[in-house]
C-alpha cells in the first residue's frame, strides 16, 4: 500500500492546533495515515506539545447566538458560517443569522440539516437563502451548529462580539437569584470549555483515551509499573475537575467548585445540561 501524502498545509493545521514542532506534526500525521485526530493523540502520547482545542475550532469566522423562550424552559444555540470576518460582522448577514435563531428557537428543529428545511416568511427554506447569499457575496456560508435544550429553568449567554455563546440547562426553577446564577454558570461555561456535565457524564472513550495518554507518559517518564494505573487514575481525577463543569473551580471564587457554588443557593439545584460554541 502506497504511504498517504502528508501536505505542508496539514502539518501547519497541526502545529497551529497544537503547538507542537513541524518536524513532530509531520511524523505523527505519517503515523496516523493523515488521521488528524490520532495524529492528536500520537502527540500527546509522545509528550509533546498539545494545545487543548476541540472540534468547535473547525470554524473559521461566523455568528454565534443563544437564545432562550419568554418561559426560560427552552434555548437554543445556532451558528451561521462564513469566511471573512468582513462578512461576519456585516449587518445583513447578523440579521440573517438572527432570523435563524429565532426559527430555530419556534421550531425547535431535530438538528442542523431540519433546521435548514424550515422555511422563512417568503415560503422558500432557509438553505435556499443560503445558497441566495452564496451568490450574492461569493462565500461559502453554513449552518455551522445547532443545539437545544429543555429543562426547567435555561440561561444563554452570549460573550461581545457573538463568537462565544452558552446555554445551561438547570434542574428546577424559580431558584434565589436565579438569572444572575445562571449567568454566572453560562459565563463560566463560555470561559472555562467544560466538556461534560461531571464525571458521570464523560464518554468512556474519552475517559479510556485519557488513561491511556497517562500511561503512555508515565511509562516514558520512568515510572514503576506496579504504580503506574494509580498515577493514572490520579490524573484522571484531575482531568475531571479541570474539564467537567460542576467539577470546575468556580471562576467567581477559586474557593468553590461550581457544584458547590449552585448547592449554597440551593442544596438541590445542580445543572442538567449545557451546550458551548465557539467561532474561532
């Protein structure tokens, strides 16, 4: 089998995500037969350099927005991409964007591809608009994410300039203080890029992948075998507190996590769900 070409255009795209060198970059990417991810993962494994980017990268300029319904029981996250920030921050193209949120938000559509088929005032769809406005400023533009939740009481928060959005889903409602908490835990959900809710709710592939980094690492690293997995398991702990929302320190106060942050207002209140994007 002939070796797969590895394109100086895709060792940059790896160095960029991870910040590793070229010479790495292109190593690993032959390794991995130009699998981007597993070269990812190759290069941790070798303990170099990887800067902790995740899918919501592949976006390269857009506009983000999370809206929630008049009850606060429903919200909606979507993004519509393009690849200029000239045309993302053009005042026809946000509004386009806003109209899409707002569809979105009344339908509540099943995912991305239905909430292209929903059709607009004028009877035509939305992906039909789309492929108007591609014509119309020469750009490849998309529905880069959507993403709903329902829960009993949502927050979206949307950082300046609508390249980073969040929305949280919490388990009751009518809580003290309730749209300034939820503020503080979508911001921090914006700031901090948890990637689940807490331990329970991290995918076991992920938690394997990271164990099996650390072993890696600990093995390069010269350590006793007989104490290898407890180290191992030592760093997934510490995985989970750095990368699980409730685990998270809480950015208010270093002092609580978040999950305790949410119990000294309310000892039941926890969160259920949460979505983040990023333009980037």
């Amino acid at each position: 089998m002939s070796a797969v070409a590895i394109s100086a255009a895709d060792v940059n795209k790896l160095r960029q995500t991870t910040g590793a060198g070229m010479m790495d970059c292109k190593s690993a990417l032959t390794e991995a037969g130009g699998d981007f991810e597993k070269a990812i993962e190759i290069l941790r494994k070798k303990g170099q350099k990887v800067a902790d980017k995740r899918s919501d990268r592949e976006a390269t300029e857009g506009f983000a927005i999370a809206k929630t319904s008049a009850d606060g029981s429903k919200g909606i996250v979507s993004a519509l991409n393009c690849e200029t920030d000239f045309v993302a921050k053009n005042a026809d193209f946000v509004a386009f964007a806003d109209k899409i949120a707002e569809l979105a938000l009344a339908n509540l559509p099943a995912d991305k591809e239905a909430l292209g088929a929903i059709k607009m005032e004028d009877g035509r769809t939305i992906n039909e608009h789309i492929i108007d406005y591609v014509g119309k400023i020469g750009e490849k533009i998309e529905i880069s994410y959507y993403a709903v939740i329902e829960a009993p009481s949502v927050t979206a928060y949307i950082h300046p300039g609508n390249r980073v959005v969040a929305l949280v889903g919490f388990n009751k409602a009518g809580f003290a203080n309730q749209d300034s908490v939820g503020k503080d835990v979508a911001m921090q959900i914006a700031a901090m890029a948890p990637i689940a809710v807490d331990e329970s709710t991290v995918s076991t592939d992920v938690i394997e992948k990271e164990l099996d980094i650390a072993r890696e690492v600990l093995r390069k690293e010269g350590k006793p075998e007989d104490k290898i997995e407890m180290i191992a398991q030592g760093k997934l702990k510490k995985f989970y507190s750095e990368s699980t929302l409730l685990n998270q320190d809480f950015i208010k106060d270093s002092k609580l996590t978040v999950s305790k942050y949410l119990q000294s207002i309310d000892k039941d209140l926890t969160v259920t769900d949460f979505k983040r994007f990023s333009v980037s």
